[in-house]
C-alpha cells in the first residue's frame, strides 16, 4: 500500500506540472500559432507561410540562422572544451578568478555588450586603429557573418565550459588509470576515454549554445548589417518603425519553433545513444600545470577569457568617461552615475535582485523534479513535460513577450503590467539551463545507489530528498548560476512586459541607449556587471565547498 502511495504522488506531480505547462506554455503559444492563419479580417489563411516559402529574402533568413549557429556551437566547444579540461584536471593559478570571469562573459549587457565590441573593433574602434596605425595592419570588419560569429563564441563559450567542468568531476580516476595501464594516455585518451565518458553533458551544452545563439536578436541586430537572422526578421515584423505585420511574425516564429524542435530531438536522441552512468569513488586529483605545458595552459585560459571578457572591461571604462548623448568626451567623471541615481536606479536594482530571486527559487525546485521524472521515469508524459519545457528556450524572447500578453492581458486572468507576469516570463525562459544540467548529471547517476538506501528502510521521497537531490548538486548548481545571469540580463522579453513600476538594471540600459545616452547606459550596464560579480562571490561564500565553486 506505501509503494502505491508514494507511486501516486510522482504521478501527481506529473499531471500537476502537465497542467501547469500546458497554462503558461502552450496556452499562449497556441495564440501565436492562430495568430499565424488569421488574416486581417479574422478569416483562416496560410497567406503567411505562403509569403515567407515564396521569397528568397526570408527563407535566405533561415540559412543565415543555421550557418551562424552551427559556426558558433562547433567554435564554443572547440575553445570551450579544452578550457574545462585544463581547468579541472589540472591546478590552474588563479582557478576561482577564471571561473568567475568566465560567467561574466556571457552576461555582457545586451545591445551595449554587442555596441562596446563596434567600439572596440568596428571601423573607428581603438583596436582597430592601434594596429592600423602601430602594425600597418588593416583587421577585418566586425560586421556580418564573421562578427556575429566571433562576437556570439565569445559571449557563448562559457556555457560549454561551465557544463563541462562537472562532467569531468564525475569522472572516476580508476578508469584513466586504467586506460593509462593498457597504453591510451594523452590526446588519444581524452577523445577515447574522458570525451565519451562526457559526452551526454557536451550534448547538453551545444543544445544550449546552439539555442542561445539562434535566438539572439542584438547581436545581429547591432553589426549583422546585412546578414539577416531569423530573430531579427520576427522584431523588425513585431516591432519595426515601417510597418507592423502580426500575422506574419508569427507565421515566422511557427517556423522558427519547428526548426528548433527538430534540432532538439535530435540532440535527445543522441544523448540517448551515450545512455550510462558514472560513479565518481575515486574522484580525479588535479594535477599542478608545470614546464611549457603549464605555462600554454595558464596563457590560454587567461588570454580566452580576457578576450571574453574585454567587451566588460571597456563598458565600465566608458562608464567613467565624461559623455554628452552618443559622444564620449576626454574628461572622466561620476556624472553618469550621478544621472543614473536620478534615473530609476534603485528601483531598477531592486527589482533586478526580487524577480532574479524569486524566479530561479522556481526555476531549481521545477527542474529538479522535471530531471527526476524524465531520468527516473522516463514516461510518454515526462517527457511531453520536458519537451515543453524547451519551448520558449529555443524562440525568440520578444514572441513569448507577446505570447504572454495575448494570453494573460485580459480577464479572468489579467497579468500584464505586474511582477507577475515578468516572473513567468523569466522562469520559463531560463528554466532548460537548470533543467538540461541536472538531467544531464542525474543520467551519469547510477539508480543502483537509490535502491540501496530504500532497501535499508527509507521511503522513496527521503531518498529522493537525501540522496538523489545531493548528488545531482553539481549540475543543479551549474544551470542555477547560468539561470541566474540569464535573468539578470534578460532584454528581449522584458521589451514586451516592463513598465516603470517593474524596470530593471537591463531594460534601463536598454532605454538609455533607446534615447542614445550611451554613457548612463554604461552606468547602468557596469552596475549590472558588479551586481553580477557580488551574487558570484556570495554564492561562492555560501556553497563552502570547492568542489562546488569550481563547475
């Protein structure tokens, strides 16, 4: 009788979590599809599918998409990887610096993250003219395929390496020993031995990068010139200043949604086919980086993530720089900050710090029980549950916005305008970093040490709560922190929802350089990036362990 009690309260929470995805998710999703057959009378059309398959400009949009995606996945796990792997198999100086530093390379400020690399390295940039003028060295343009492509491996990158770092944690020692005992050492036993051991968890990461870069709008949107990208098609018909077509955006955020679903089940399969799991008894010990190889692998973490990290640097920099509208001047003060007091600041900070709080406390309990279903109980309905769960990951940020809106801004369940609403929006945006983490770890989990402690006498939720929740902590942990600098900087939906009253650190960054003030927009972005390096350092504090800092 116990067993069927406790078989019925997952079976609860599947059905729970069923119905509350089918609300917030596919509710207003569905509202978005009928908004893509209607016509402008409100009769049936596929007018608009129609009009994108029948021009080459706008299916030129989705090949645009895939090459640059494709470019930036296969370069973020070419310089990703091989940082993780320094990082956690060998003493690295400084290793809590290079962690740290590489979160806050993918949380450059929207918009000013993608304008600080024009003011570093377009036309007119300093770097461009120090080696025009030093080397005689004409650099390449900024602009277009090439550009987004540096621009998003540079901002994108450390999600590979920060879910690798716990994948290479789980490894047990034994099995390189081994494997060094049969003669496979060096370069041939990290593609043999501690790559395959991996891979689930180097699936999980391209699918985020590749979703994350498919769906960025300002990075395309600033030096793309040309080059045309899928989201940013959706913005100029949702939002464009010449003309707003509804039906057709959505009709383009339908096929977007398609595409990255069958990308999606394609990453599922492949996981799929590296399904095993890993007990780490003889965790690895670091060895220290000494002679000309320690030396290559400092110069090559430190050079990544300052090149990473260089958009930050000149951000805060400017940020001192005296400025009158979009033209910086040679003096150096605290004016823009002063004007930034004056200008929602605290406000803004708060409710940075109230929705970022509020909403990855949702984000962690959600995708811990969605990992435990589709990995323990891998049923059709788990799994309907997990496959929701990427929906608004793998669109553009702005379409949920409107999703959102179209769903919930009138009665009986009227949000628009309220924290609310924003909460939703962040949580189920954010929600597949956490959740593609921990079910990525929980995979590498064998469930044989869960049958052992119920076998002793404990009930399945003790042991779910004792021993499965602690075990899973590394990836937990890893989506967590990219949950939380994903919210933190969350742009293209807040677009849609934000008002005064819920404005925050990015969407003020965001107006001011709207109004082209870019100096309060650098106050603003450099206050982001140390309200991002404070939270780092106070989850460093509480998590104690070194083992948890270092992901």
């Amino acid at each position: 009788m116990e067993h069927k009690k406790k078989f019925e309260l997952w079976t609860v929470l599947s059905i729970v979590l069923f119905v509350l995805f089918l609300l917030i998710l596919v509710y207003p999703m569905f509202g978005i599809l009928k908004q893509s057959v209607l016509d402008k009378d409100g009769a049936w059309t596929l007018a608009n599918f129609i009009k994108f398959f029948s021009k080459h400009m706008y299916t030129k949009t989705i090949v645009n998409s895939f090459k640059v995606t494709i470019v930036v996945t296969l370069c973020s796990l070419i310089i990703g990887i091989p940082l993780s792997y320094f990082y956690s198999f060998y003493k690295l100086r400084g290793a809590k610096v290079i962690f740290v530093v590489s979160i806050l390379c993918c949380m450059s400020a929207p918009f000013i993250g993608a304008y600080s690399w024009i003011m570093l390295c377009g036309r007119n940039g300093i770097v461009t003219k120090f080696f025009l003028n030093v080397f005689g060295i004409k650099l390449g343009s900024i602009y277009g395929f090439k550009g987004i492509a540096l621009v998003q491996t540079l901002k994108f990158f450390p999600l590979v390496f920060i879910y690798m770092n716990g994948a290479f944690r789980n490894i047990d020692s034994t099995l390189l020993e081994a494997s060094a005992n049969m003669g496979c050492t060096g370069v041939k036993r990290f593609f043999k031995i501690v790559m395959n051991l991996s891979m689930p968890t180097a699936l999980a990461a391209s699918l985020m990068v590749f979703m994350q870069a498919f769906a960025d709008f300002g990075t395309p949107m600033l030096i793309g010139e040309g080059f045309r990208t899928f989201p940013v098609e959706i913005y100029a018909q949702y939002l464009g200043e010449n003309g707003r077509d509804y039906g057709f955006a959505a009709a383009i955020s339908v096929i977007a949604i398609v595409v990255t679903a069958v990308v999606f089940f394609i990453q599922k399969y492949a996981t799929s086919r590296f399904n095993f799991s890993m007990n780490a008894l003889h965790p690895i010990e670091k060895k220290k980086a000494k002679g000309i190889g320690g030396f290559l692998m400092h110069l090559y973490a430190y050079l990544l993530i300052f090149i990473g990290f260089a958009p930050n640097l000149y951000v805060c920099y400017l940020s001192f720089r005296d400025s009158s509208g979009a033209v910086f001047k040679d003096g150096y003060s605290f004016n823009n900050y002063i004007l930034a007091g004056k200008k929602l600041l605290g406000r803004s900070i708060k409710n940075t710090l109230t929705l970022g709080v509020g909403s990855l406390a949702i984000i962690i309990v959600v995708a811990v029980i969605v990992a435990y279903l589709v990995v323990r109980r891998p049923r059709p309905l788990n799994h309907a549950i997990d496959t929701m769960a990427m929906l608004p990951y793998i669109m553009p940020g702005a379409v949920v916005g409107i999703a959102l809106i179209m769903a919930f801004g009138s009665k009986p369940l009227a949000l628009t305008g309220t924290m609310t609403i924003m909460v939703i929006n962040l949580v189920i945006r954010r929600m597949p970093y956490t959740i593609r983490s921990a079910t990525a770890c929980l995979m590498q989990i064998s469930p044989s040490i869960e049958e052992a402690a119920i076998s002793l006498g404990a009930s399945k939720l003790k042991t779910f709560i004792k021993i499965t929740v602690p075990m899973m902590s590394s990836g937990i942990i890893s989506g967590a922190i990219l949950s939380w600098v994903a919210i933190v900087t969350e742009l293209s939906g807040s677009i849609i929802l934000y008002n005064n009253k819920t404005i925050t650190l990015t969407m003020s960054t965001y107006v001011a350089i709207n109004r082209g003030n870019y100096g309060l927009a650098c106050a603003f972005a450099a206050i982001l990036t140390v309200v991002t390096v404070i939270s780092l350092l106070v989850y460093i504090k509480v998590s104690k362990s070194e083992e948890n800092v270092r992901l």
